[in-house]
C-alpha cells in the first residue's frame, strides 16, 4: 500500500482535525504538520476533544493513524551550546505533545554546528536526545527520526557516516530512527538514480529497518550543491521517474512518503494535484498552471 501525504497546517483552534481535513482534502492517506510555527515557541494546550473527533474522522475515511507524522520544529539545535538547555527542554516539551496526540514519530533535524566541530556536534546531539527521553522516562512511545540533510553551513547528517554515529550514542535504540528526503539527498551529493545502491549502503552502516519516514521533494539545484531548496515534483533537477521509482520502491513499502513542495507562487497547496500525478506516475508539464487555476 502507498502511503502518501503532504505538509499540512496546525493551527491552535481546530489542532489535529484541521490537520486531518486538510490533508483529507488532498486525497492523502497520511500527513505531517509542526505542533506551532516552525521559528517560535508559542504553542498551545493539546485539546484532547480535538484530536479524538480528527481520529473518528481518520477512521471513518480508512486512514492509518500510525503513518502520520510530527515534524520538530527547526529553533531546536542540540549542536549549539549557547542554546543547548533551551533545545532539549523544548524537544522534551514537544516529545510531551506528540505523545499526548498518540503519533509514532518526530522528525528532527540533527542541528548545525556552528564552528564547534562534527565530533562536538555529534555528541552534543547525542547528550541531548538521551536527556529528552530521560526527562520523559517510560512514558515516551514517540520514536526520534533523524533527518538526512543537505549539507547547508555547517549542518550535521548529510552523510550515512554521521547519521550512524549518533544512533550508536543513543541509549534507547527502540525509539531513534532516520527520515530520508530526497531533496537534500541529492543536494548532499547522493545520485539518486542509483537509489538503490543507497539503500544497500544504508542496509550495511545503519539498516533499513530504522527509516520510518521519506520526505519527497524536487530540488532545485544540481547535485552536491549543498542548498536545500525543494521544488515541485518533476520541476526540479531530479528526474520525474527517478522520484516515482523512490516512491514505489518496494523494499521502502508501507513508509509513509510526505511531500514538502513548495507552494505555486507562495500562495496555492501543490499537494492534490501532486498526489494526483503521483498515483497516475505520468508528469504533466502543465501541473503548475492546473493549480492555478483550480484556485481560481
Ligand atoms: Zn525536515
């Protein structure tokens, strides 16, 4: 079964059931939202009533609960020392949040270093995600994805190297696991062409049972570049059919794919009709304009 998804809002008034029938409305069978804006922390009081009217609701459209996911927000960096109390009180508050929402898994970004080093990098994110789950105890279900990254700055996992270091540190392996992304993979310097290959790499350091996640994106640089600018699908410099073979790669079957495309001139969701062209597996060159105008 495919489970297809998309980024989707999460707003203080109506939580995980707008969350819900926002992705219900992109024909999406799974979705991926941050608790609050990404950049701050003001977030609101899980509101119990909420998330059990958006799970009767999830039920009543056959949708599997267990695929959908968090996303940490990116204020958190374990890496920086000057910030290292505020980012593991804040991941431990968010693992609070997810737990309480009964979701599986929180994306994180391992964090940027800041000059202080890979190895310092490394073991300050180590230090601090076995904090977190220490400030929770036996009470955590949720299970920490480490985020592949580009490379952007001075970014920690942009390689299969770093990403199995910081598994190794952590203390309870039952709840680290890794999200792929397509985007910064291929910015990171991946061909994903040789998809594949990756995977059999990853088998051997890591093991492929640990990815719980994949983000789907096009980038829009070339490979190696060490951005991180998503695309729309098919848009981008990653071949069309290179992004449908990841999508349908059996060995990846009942991982949750999440789409984190950009918006069609920053104003119009891109997902409908991105799942649409995913499910057909047939580009459309004319998707943009489609988009436009069914927002008109
Ligand atoms: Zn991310």
């Amino acid at each position: 079964m495919l489970y297809i998804g998309s980024h989707v809002g999460f707003n203080k008034n109506t939580q995980l059931l707008g969350s819900a029938k926002e992705a219900l409305k992109y024909k999406a069978n799974t979705f991926m939202f941050y608790t609050g804006a990404p950049q701050n922390t003001a977030r609101s009081q899980i509101v119990d009533e909420l998330t059990l009217e958006a799970l009767q609701l999830l039920k009543e459209n056959n949708i599997d609960y267990s695929k959908v996911i968090v996303h940490a927000p990116y204020i958190i960096n374990l890496c920086n020392e000057e910030k290292f109390s505020f980012s593991v009180d804040f991941l431990t508050e968010e693992l609070e949040r997810v737990n309480q929402l009964g979701i599986k898994y929180l994306v994180l970004h391992p964090g940027s270093h800041v000059g202080l080093g890979i190895e310092k990098g490394i073991d300050n994110i180590v230090k601090g995600i076995n904090m977190a789950f220490q400030n929770l105890g036996k009470t955590n279900n949720v299970t920490i994805l480490l985020e592949t990254m580009a490379g952007k700055g001075t970014e920690v996992g942009s390689n299969l190297d770093e990403i199995k270091k910081i598994i190794e540190g952590i203390e309870d392996k039952d709840h680290i696991g890794v999200c792929l992304d397509t985007c910064h993979l291929n910015d990171a310097g991946y061909d994903l062409n040789k998809f594949d290959e990756y995977l059999n790499e990853f088998d051997k350091t890591i093991g492929i049972s640990k990815i719980g996640c994949i983000h789907i994106n096009d980038s829009k640089n070339e490979r190696s570049s060490h951005k991180d600018r998503h695309e729309n699908i098919g848009y981008g410099t990653i071949p069309f059919d290179t992004l449908i073979s990841i999508i349908y790669n059996e060995r990846l079957k009942d991982i949750p794919r999440i789409l984190e495309t950009p918006y069609v001139d920053k104003l119009y969701a891109p997902y409908k009709q991105e799942i649409e062209m995913i499910r057909n597996k047939k580009f459309d060159d004319n998707l943009l304009d489609k988009i436009r105008i069914d927002n008109k």
